[in-house]
C-alpha cells in the first residue's frame, strides 16, 4: 500500500472481475466510474441495478463509495471504493428533485452537457455557447445544496466559466487536458484552468487517446511533462487523475455514448469515420496495474513527492472530502 | 418527554405543517408513513421527491428515518423521524433490482398485495388466495437481504401465513386488528396472529374506523381491552400501534387508495355505496395529539407500565432496530 490514496477522476470500462482484481493488483483506492450517458432516469437506475449486482458478487474487491470516509474503509479493506457519477444530465430529464434522489442513490458527480446542448449549459461541440441555461442556475445551486459535483468535462468554454462562477462550492473537469498542449475540441483553455484552479476546483488529466498529444503514441514523460507545467498553472493542489479508461468496451458504446438518441445519423464526435471506434491506449497505461509508471514519470518531471502523492489521490481524497456532503448552511 | 419512544406503525395523512406540529405536540418520535400506492417506480419517486421538499421545508419538525438509531437522533432534537413505506409492490414493477434501488430511497416497509392479487401473492379481497407466487418467494428473500420489512397488513390468509415461513426474518401486519375482536375482511385469524408472533412478528392495532368494534363509535377500552387480550395471545413484545390515520385526505384519496388503475368502474373496499368515503375518527383518536388516550387505556387495561411502553413504541424500536439493515450473513 503506499503512502496515499491512489484515486481516478474517471472510468468507464466493460466492468468484470478481471477489471476489478486489476484494481486490486494496482493498488487504486477509488474510481469515478460513469453510470449513464443519455438514459432516461429508469434506464439510470438499471445501470444502477447492475452496480449493485457487481457489489453483491464481489464483495471482497469493490463495494460503492459514498463519501471521502470510504477510502480509509477502502484502504483498510484491501478493496477499491466505486462512486457513481453521468457524464450527461439526461438521468434528472426536467425534473430538479430528481437530483436528491440521484444523490442518495449514490450518484456523486454530473456533466452539465456532453457535447450537445442540454436543459442545462452547452456543450463543448456546439457553435452556440449559451452559458447555464435559467435551468441550468438553478441545478447547479440544487447540486450544491445536497453534494452533487457539477463535472464540466464536455463542456462550452462560456458554460464552463459561467459554471465556475455561478457554483457555490469548487466544480471539476474530471477528465480533460490542457488545449495549449493538445489542441482538442474537448481540451480546455488556460483561463478555464486557471478560474478552476482559483476558484479550489479540480482537473483530472485525461489518457484517452483523442485528448493525447500524438494520441495513442503519446509519450508518458511528455504527459508527464505536461502535468508539471499544468501544476505550475493552476497549483499542485488542484489537480488529479481521471484516465478516461474505456477498457474492454466494443465500438457500439463509444456509438452511443457519442449518439445516444438524439440523431439517426452517425456522428464520430472526436474520432472520425476512418477511425470510428475506441482508439487504442498508450502502451504505457493499458489498465489499472499501471499507475505506477505515471508516479515515476511525474517524479521525473520535477514534481516534489508531496506534489506527487496529492497528484495520484490525495487532491482527489481531499475534494471528494469538501464536496459530497451536504452543503453547510 | 415520556420516557419510552411513541412510534406509530403507519399513518397516510395529507402532510402539512398542522400535522407535523400536532405531532411534536403528541411527542410522536417516529412514523411509518406509506408513500405509495398503486403508483409506479418513477411516480413512487415523485412521491419521495414531495417528502424530501417536506424535509427541507420543516427542518426543525421533521427528518428522513432510516434507522432505528435515527429515533435518539428524534428524540435528542426534539423532532418526528419519518420512515417511507409502501403499500403495494406497484413501486417494484417486475423488477427484482427495485428491491435495493427503493430500499436505499429509504424504503422500509412494503406490502406485498393491496387488497387485490399482486405479481407477489394475494390480497385479502380476492376470492383464491395463490400464497406466495414463484416471484414472491424470490423478492421476499431480497428483501430479507436488504433489509425492507415485508408487511402482510391487505394479504389474505395463505398468502400470510407463506410469507411468515417463508421470510427469514420477522415481517409485520403494520395496521389491522384481530378478526376475533371485528369481523372486517382485513382483520387478522388468531392463527395468522399466533404465527406471526411466534415468528417475532409485529401487529400495528389500527384505528381506521372499518377495522374497529362498532366502527367510528368505537370505544377507547374496548379497544384497549382488545389490545390486552392479544397481548396474551401473541405476547406483549410483539404489538404496537399502526393508527392508518389518514388526517385531511379528500375522498377522492380513498379512492384511488381502492381502486388505483385496475377497473374502471368504483370499488368501494371496505366501504360502501352508502358510505364511500373517509369514515370519521373515533373521537378520542382524532389526530397525532391524543396518543396519551390510549397510553392510559392501556393501563386501565391491566396491562404494567414496562408493558404499555413497549406496545407505544419500544416494541417497534426493537423491531426496526432488527430489521432495517443488511442481513448478515
């Protein structure tokens, strides 16, 4: 076990036991897993049925995570903690109670969009930004108020600010780069970074090949590298992991996951009708037994020990700590 | 502050502040409160969503119940804690996985039949009662497991008597009198009281007009006399009260209450034509403030003080303490 908490802003694998004894053999304390995209609320909860089928078979690797206190009982058991978190907000439809619910059922983190326009914000592949929608200001202060994080990975650049100034507690991008050092759709500004940084928010940084300078090629001391300058950036302290991990997953779910059922047409969203599917990971993160490496490339990149634990977990633990409560009056 | 807890076993009234200021009057603890009927899963939410609203609303009357601990936290702020029940499995659907997803809504009670035949077993209204069907036997064991009472209170018979053996844990008739005392329909055999003590079952005594000896003219000590012959019968630790107050509902409550979407035309239950709606209360048990009523019945029932505390409340303390969490192994 090392020193401390080894978290991952994000993961949406084809979960099997295989998965999670590479969890285990990789020492990773915690995963943001994604449970919806653009299903409805019922279809939300199937997916949430299944999690619960997957605690009860394997109890003695992974059991869900509801706040921070749960990555000691995580280290203490010798299991990895599952917070569940949508990547878009089609599992509260048009209905605001509806987050207290998705939040005692354990959901933990929520993009405001996923490319397109939603009820709530617009997303990163829009022509139009319209900043939070009437809706969207009042879910966010909703989120606030019962410990739902507002997650603007997929996001505008206009609604993503506006999400960080408008939230009353430190929003996260949860799996994102940089846009100066790969300059992708879905990469963010330095301005974006820097209010997330000011305003105690979080970056997990991406390994999904789409968000890769040289994608899949990418070299681990240039991501690495990448970090270090990001770190000087925005703090140390305000930045994580969050893979992007697709792992195991077969080309339809990267469909729906970009398509969902708001067009009968194809659409690539970063990949491209050459190269539809899930591009293929670095070679040097392939799954979870392989943290280790990026620990010893941010070493390599200048960053201190301390700055290395917070970078791998511990910034992580500390924001998971500040944000899944209630909202202090 | 008496100096056991007062928990009523069901009430169904139409929330309002009057009600949860008559029951910090009365010095109410706790309340199974039903929070749905014929609805289903996405309309059983809605419903929660409504109580939730409530809870923000009336911070300092009323609180989410969850646990049997959550009766000290009542008890200690001087407030009422608020258990959610349903009675009928409509909220499950055909969906096992319901069980879990309602349970960690907080869920703590569910009927298997509302008068009528369920997917589950038989209401007491039906003319051939099936026992527990093929489904039934598998829900009850996932509520077993996780931790949801079953409640028997508009079972028929057999079905009953099957979900007495069939649970691994005691279950409950939340709101219904012996049959012995008052013919009604719904009013439970000896044999099925016996079982169901013998099996650390709870009996809830009802004060719903139609269960009652004489109706809304009821005597309190034929009641509490009838309360003190049971004890003998079932054992003194296994009775509480379970009121079925339904305060300040419309009639068209009751109606749907009867009648939900299974028949177009009016079912009357337990009333009538002549007498469709809402019967009025006894009058000495008119609402949350008149506990204390009973309580003395009860002593002049002959039944001890340690006796009367238990069937006020302390039985069911012990009963949810048992019952609420996840079954061990």
């Amino acid at each position: 076990m090392t020193p401390s908490p080894l978290i991952d802003g994000l993961q949406y694998a084809n979960w099997s036991e295989k998965i999670f004894r590479q969890m285990r053999q990789g020492g990773v304390d915690a995963v943001h897993v994604t449970v919806t995209y653009h299903e409805t609320f019922r279809e939300t909860v199937l997916r949430i049925e299944e999690w619960n089928r997957r605690f009860e078979q394997f109890p003695d690797l992974i059991f869900q995570g509801r706040s921070a206190s749960d990555i000691k009982v995580a280290r203490d058991t010798g299991r990895t903690a599952i917070f569940f978190g949508s990547q878009n907000p089609s599992c509260m439809e048009d209905d605001i109670g509806l987050v207290e619910i998705l939040h005692t059922l354990g959901l933990r983190f929520m993009q405001l969009t996923y490319n397109n326009q939603s009820l709530l914000a617009s997303g990163c592949y829009e022509a139009e930004d319209t900043g939070l929608t009437r809706m969207g200001r009042e879910v966010v202060a909703e989120m606030n108020r019962v410990g739902l994080v507002v997650d603007m990975s997929h996001s505008g650049e206009r609604s993503t600010l506006d999400a960080i100034e408008h939230s009353s507690r430190p929003i996260a991008i949860t799996h994102a780069n940089p846009h100066n050092w790969h300059a992708a759709l879905r990469n963010k500004s330095d301005r974006v970074l820097r209010a997330l940084g000011e305003s105690g928010g979080m970056l997990g940084f991406s390994l999904y090949p789409h968000h890769l300078k040289g994608g899949s090629a990418c070299l681990l001391q240039d991501f690495c590298d990448m970090i270090a300058r990001t770190a000087a950036l925005m703090g140390p302290d305000r930045i994580g992991i969050g893979t992007d991990l697709c792992q195991d997953q077969p080309d339809s779910v990267v469909e729906w996951m970009r398509v969902g059922r708001w067009t009968k047409r194809i659409d690539y969203g970063e990949g491209s009708a050459a190269n539809a599917g899930f591009p293929p990971m670095p070679d040097w993160f392939a799954d979870n037994r392989h943290f280790a490496a990026i620990r010893t490339g941010l070493g390599q990149a200048g960053l201190s020990t301390a700055e290395v634990d917070g970078i791998m977990g511990g910034n992580w633990l500390r924001f998971f700590d500040q944000s899944f409560g209630p909202q202090s009056r």
